[in-house]
C-alpha cells in the first residue's frame, strides 16, 4: 500500500498486519532523506520517533482498542509551534538555541491521541512572508519545481506533506500561511475559526489574526486531526468556550449547496489566466453537481491587503517586543550597557523582512499617526466582517482562488515586498473575519505547478465546510 495515503488507510493496515508504526516511522525517515535538497526539515527527531513508535506498537499489541484517534498518524510540526524539551525558533537567528520548557496544548492534544511527531520543519521568520525564503535556515523548495518557492509561510509544511515525508503538518495561518502554500504544492490547507484551536504555545505574530492551521492530503485527515486539536483551554482566553465540539464523525454532507465567488477577484488584473480559467472550470464542476454558485460584489476587495499589514504589523511590533536578549534567545556580545544589548541583540537576531514588518507597526502605533493608519485600520476590517457575514447569509461558502498566479521562481520577489504581500490578496480576507476556509488542489498549470482554489464558511461551520469539501 501507498503509505503516504489517509489516516484510514494507515490504521487498517496496520489492524491487518501489512505494516507497523515503526516500519512507517522508517518510511518517512527514509524520505526526509531524500529531499534533504528541498531543505524542508530543520530538525529531525529520528531516536525519539523510532522509540514511540515501538511503544504503540507494543500498545497495540497488547490492547488493539487502547490506540488513540490518531494511532499511525506520523506529524510534523512548523518552528512556530512549541515541544517541550525541543528547539523553537521561529525561522529567527534570535532564538537559536531556545528550548521550549512546554508544549502548546495543540501538540499535547495530537500526543495524547497517540501521533508520533516525527521533526519540525522550516518557515518564514516569525511567519511572515508569502515564500518561505526569510528563514534564517534557508529558503525550502517546492517539490513540484526546485526552483520555485513553496509558498509561505507555512511553505516547508506544505512541502513535508507534497514530498511524502508525514502524513499531516501542522503550521500556523495569519493571512494564508496554510492556504497559499498548500495550493502551490497541491495538498490541502485548512485554517479553522479563530478561537477553534488554542493558540498557546504559538509564537504569535499578529494575536488577533493567528490561528494554528492544517496541511495534509485529505481531508478527512484534516477533520480527524482538527477534531483532536479543537476546544476550549484554560490557557488562551481568545479560545472560544461557547463553540459546539466539533466531531469528525459529524461532518455536514448532504444537500445541494449555494456559493458565491467575487467577479472583482476573478477579473482582477493581477490573476493569471490560467489560474482564472481552472477555477472557472472548478465552478463549472460544482454546477454541474447541482450547486448554485454566483457572482456577488464585493466593494473592500482592494482595502483588505492594506488594512491587514496596518494591523498585522502594529500587533507583531508588540508581540516581537519581548525578544530583547535579556530574558532568553540571542544576546549580543561585548555591549558597553542595556541600551545596547538591546540594540545589537535585535539588529544582530532579526532578518530585513522582520525589522520592516516592526517598523510599520511601531509607526502606525505612533502619536499623530494612531488614528490615520491603525484606527482606521479596524473601521474597515469591522467593514469587510460585516460584508462577509451578509454574503454568508445567503450562501454557504465564499469560493475564491488561494492565490492569483501559481508558485513563482525563488528570489523573484526578494526585492519587491509589496508584490509578496499583495500576493495574499484572496487569503486575508478568512483571517481579518475570522472565518473558516480550506485550500484544495484543483489542477495543474500548463507550466507544471499545482493550483488550488479556497472556499470560506461562516463561522464555526467547519462540519459543513469539510464535509463538503471531502466530497468534491
């Protein structure tokens, strides 16, 4: 059997002896191997793997019905998220070294449920970037294409899963860092409602707006590992305590669905063509299953890039704050006092692409400027919300392209950062509602590349949302 295939598929056969959790273990061993060249893997957990793997074989022996949920289910995790007793360093040469003194409650919830994590994997610096290309490590490569970019920022959890090397990822998503990387490499994507996953133990770029999301080949899979993860904690207060639990077995199929997509986002002047075409060819599919799908307007489309970095940036120049050399990471050596261990420790640790994200954060936080940039900023994200919740009145989901071009070469954006931020036109939008959406691969570019379209529910929707979507 294929092992990289389903989470199903993975139990069974090991229920019908045709492989064990160690005999996958090494699968996967082997396979990081042999994309050492797409530079996906910062850290390799091999021992520890190797030992947990042959603990649930044992388990399983002994007592087949005492496996978790996520027995066979072999994870990686983006340098974002927090292991106890393990490096996490966000990409950043700031926090090289850093060992977490705990795990986030997404990752104790994954180990409870008997998943075996298998390393941590490469990502833009503090999640921010569309092209996995500001680690301090490296950029990672699309598999479908070494010279092109996998996306970001979760780009190295796209690829872990596109180049077989675990069955799921878990990454983080602040403005399609799961979504946009996932349609460039052909897997699927999916970011929940804010407040659906606890964010503790996820360094936080932009509070209001991150939220750990899903990369893997199915999307059963992605219920299953998203019904793990999923409910209250005592530890984050933005995690939602009133929320139905969301139950994989309880996903939403039956029905003829209503959707609608925005005519100014498919005949946007920065869509390719053929990108255009296959998601028109995508919607030509749904009304041919019985589906209505609709054009709607949608008049904020061109605030919402401009409006998202004005908040994204003045909440990450808060949250980077704390990163100062004093209380852990990198401290810079032979500063003459405070002002310069500040100072240095910053300039030396953090990457262009971070410094200018702090800086635009810090200025539109700034006196005389608060009011222009940020609170404004607030007014039309209350804007779009409001838009969006009236659309989702009337239809189930929003369907729109996870981006307007496939994976472009790497180093093409390196000096044009509006053109990199402006490429998260169709992602942010989930992000700055806090809605759920899911990438889904829908075919390939004439050039070779995958391309993926998104779909977006109201909030809290995921049953419906998924269980469309595991459908099509």
């Amino acid at each position: 059997m294929p092992i990289t295939t389903s989470l199903p598929a993975i139990q069974s056969a090991i229920s019908e002896g045709k492989t064990t959790c160690v005999q996958l273990v090494e699968h996967y061993l082997e396979r990081i191997e042999l994309t050492r060249h797409l530079n996906i893997y910062i850290e390799v957990f091999t021992d520890e793997a190797r030992q947990r793997a042959k603990e649930l074989d044992e388990k399983f022996q002994q007592k087949p019905n005492s496996v978790g949920k996520l027995f066979g289910a072999v994870i990686s995790l983006k340098d974002v998220i927090c292991y106890a007793g393990h490096e996490v360093t966000a990409g950043s040469k700031i926090l090289k070294g850093f060992k977490s003194l705990f795990s986030a409650t997404a990752v104790e919830r994954l180990l409870a449920e008997d998943a075996i994590i298998i390393g941590r994997v490469n990502c833009d610096e503090f999640a921010m970037g569309s092209t996995n290309e500001t680690s301090c490590y490296g950029p990672t490569r699309n598999a479908a294409d070494p010279t092109k970019v996998p996306g970001g920022s979760s780009g190295a959890s796209a690829v872990a899963v596109q180049a077989g090397t675990c069955l799921a990822s878990i990454g983080s998503d602040t403005g399609g860092s799961v979504r946009q990387p996932a349609a460039f490499c052909g897997v699927v994507g999916f970011k929940p409602t804010y407040g659906r996953i606890s964010r503790h133990g996820l360094l936080a770029y932009a509070s209001s707006f991150d939220q750990i999301g899903i990369l893997a080949n199915e999307v059963a899979d992605v219920a299953a590992l998203l019904e793990v993860m999923a409910g209250s904690d005592e530890f984050d207060a933005t995690c939602d305590q009133s929320a139905k639990p969301f139950h994989s077995a309880e996903l939403e199929f039956g029905g003829s669905k209503r959707i609608a997509y925005f005519d100014e986002a498919l005949n946007h002047p920065g869509m390719d063509e053929e990108v255009k075409k296959l998601t028109f060819d995508f919607i030509e599919k749904l009304k041919n299953a019985g589906h209505t799908v609709e054009p709607v307007s949608f008049d904020y489309l061109d605030f919402i890039i401009p409006a998202y970095y004005v908040l994204t940036t003045a909440e990450a120049s808060s949250n980077l704050s704390r990163y100062d050399g004093i209380r852990f990471g990198h401290r810079t050596a032979g500063a003459k006092n405070i002002h310069e261990v500040y100072k240095k420790s910053r300039t030396e640790g953090f990457g262009t692409e971070v410094k200018r994200r702090i800086m635009l954060g810090t200025f539109v936080l700034s006196a005389g400027y608060y009011d222009a940039y940020f609170a404004k900023a607030q007014q039309v994200r209350r804007l779009i919300l409001e838009r969006t919740e009236a659309i989702l009145e009337n239809f189930n989901f929003i369907l729109m392209p996870a981006s307007p071009t496939p994976a472009w070469s790497i180093g093409e954006m390196a000096d044009d950062p509006v053109a990199m931020y402006l490429a998260d036109i169709f992602t942010v939008q989930a992000n700055m509602v806090g809605m759920p959406a899911i990438a889904l691969p829908i075919g390939q570019h004439p050039c070779g590349l995958p391309v993926g379209v998104q779909l977006m529910a109201g909030k809290f929707r995921e049953a419906e949302l998924l269980g469309f979507t595991a459908k099509l």
